[in-house]
C-alpha cells in the first residue's frame, strides 16, 4: 500500500499546533450595515420611544377619617382587653375591661364602628383619665372608601398633578391608582400625628424634610374591597413620560 508523502506528515502531526488558522474575513459592507441598523433603531426609539419621569413616596393605606386615638374617659386597672387588632368592631362593642378604685367594673365600648388598627393597653395596667387606650379607623364615614395617603418631599410635590397615574406596593399587594388631590402645605409631626393617630411613629415619613400629602384613589380589587385593613405603602407617581431625545434638547 503507498502513502503520499504529505498523508505520512499529516499522521505524524494531526494536530498542526504550530500553524496558523486563516479566518475568512468579514466584509466590510457587512458591518457597517450592522453598525447602521444599530444607529437607526437607537435614533428611532430616542425620537419615538418614552421614559417614564416618577417619583416614589411611603405612605399609608386608610379612609378619609384617618385614625383616631380613644383616651380613657375614667381611671382604673385594666382587667381585660376584649378587642385585638387588625379585628372590626361595631359602635358600643367591648373594647377592654376596667375595674375602678370603687372596686366596680366598667366595659368600655367603641365609640364608633371602626377598624382597630392597634390596642394600646394590657391586662394589669393602670390608666389614668386620658391615657390613650386604642387607635381605631373610623368606618361609619359617609365617604370610608380605602384610599393610599402618600408623603411626597415638597420639592418633588409641586410637579403632582390630579389624574396622575400611580403604583402602589406593600400591604395588602401591588396595585395601581390615580392621585385624587395634592395638599396645598407642608406637613408637620403634630398634623401627621392628628391624620395617623397620636401614638404613630411619623419620623419615617419626615425623615428625608418637609413632605405634602398626597390623596390616592386606588383602582382594580382595592378599590371595590371596603374593609381592606390599613397598612403601609411606597407609591411611584409617573410625573411625565419622556422621550430621550428631548434630554439631549435641554
């Protein structure tokens, strides 16, 4: 059997490690079609495309009566707590159970029918007239449909407008609305806590300055559902939808 002399050296060497592969090159017109193609659909989308301009904010879900704290009308030790929180209770149902100096017992009831957003007292604690006892959220309104209150910093405030659309998350779930009103004046601890009760924590929401409420209507499955409890949210307001370009042009 004969071998030709270059099959012999290619058994020898199959790999051929030490010469170098010769790539077919790309033609030129090939990349700068890509690289033009590339140009135009970035042009295109600068000009037509848009970038929505938001702004986020903490806030709460609620109604229109916020929550309201209930004081202890008389002193006394409590003897039991009747209500829990997160539970809705009807106008005159047993909050909590106190016994007088006198040694009498006295059942206090809710003031209104209401959502408890939080009991602020225990069994075997003494209340003096006017500790505060509960914060409830009033659900006997004419208008107690749940609403997100959002606390936008000032500066960004002036660019919310009513209709603006807006996404909420946290408690109870993601959901959408639309801003329904803008407040005309900065808010403070004192007013924060007269909307959010007196006992609410409101430096989370002071923490970055001066802020604005801001009233949302929610849409979809929150804003049919009543009795929705009361929770914390972060809003996103889509202030205007941008076209790239224009960021270019200022």
């Amino acid at each position: 059997m004969k071998f030709r002399k270059r099959a012999l050296e290619s058994l020898a060497s199959p790999e051929q490690l030490d010469e170098v592969a010769h790539l077919a090159p790309v033609p030129a017109w090939l990349t700068a079609l890509a690289l033009t193609a590339v140009v135009v659909a970035a042009s295109a989308w600068s000009v037509f495309g848009t970038v929505p301009r938001t702004v986020s904010a903490p806030g709460v879900l609620t109604r229109a009566a916020g929550v309201s704290t209930v004081d202890a009308t008389r002193a006394g030790l409590v003897t039991a707590v009747l209500a829990r929180s997160g539970e809705r209770v009807e106008r005159g149902q047993a909050l909590y159970e106190l016994a007088d100096a006198d040694g009498g017992t006295l059942t206090v009831g809710s003031p209104w029918t209401a959502y408890v957003v939080g009991t602020l007292v225990s069994p075997g604690q003494w209340v003096a007239t006017g500790t505060s006892v509960a914060n409830l959220e009033r659900l006997d309104t004419p208008d107690d449909r749940v609403r997100a209150v959002v606390y936008v910093a000032a500066p960004a405030a002036r660019s919310v407008r009513a209709g603006m659309t807006v996404e909420l998350s946290g408690a109870p779930g993601p959901a959408a609305g639309v801003v329904r009103e803008v407040g005309s004046f900065p808010e403070t601890a004192e007013s924060l806590r007269a909307f959010l009760g007196r006992t609410r924590d409101v430096t989370p929401f002071l923490s970055a300055g001066p802020v604005v409420a801001v009233t949302v209507d929610p849409t979809g499955d929150l804003a049919r559902d009543r009795w929705y409890a009361p929770g914390v949210v972060t809003a996103r307001i889509t202030l205007a939808d941008e076209r790239p370009v224009d960021w270019l042009l200022t």
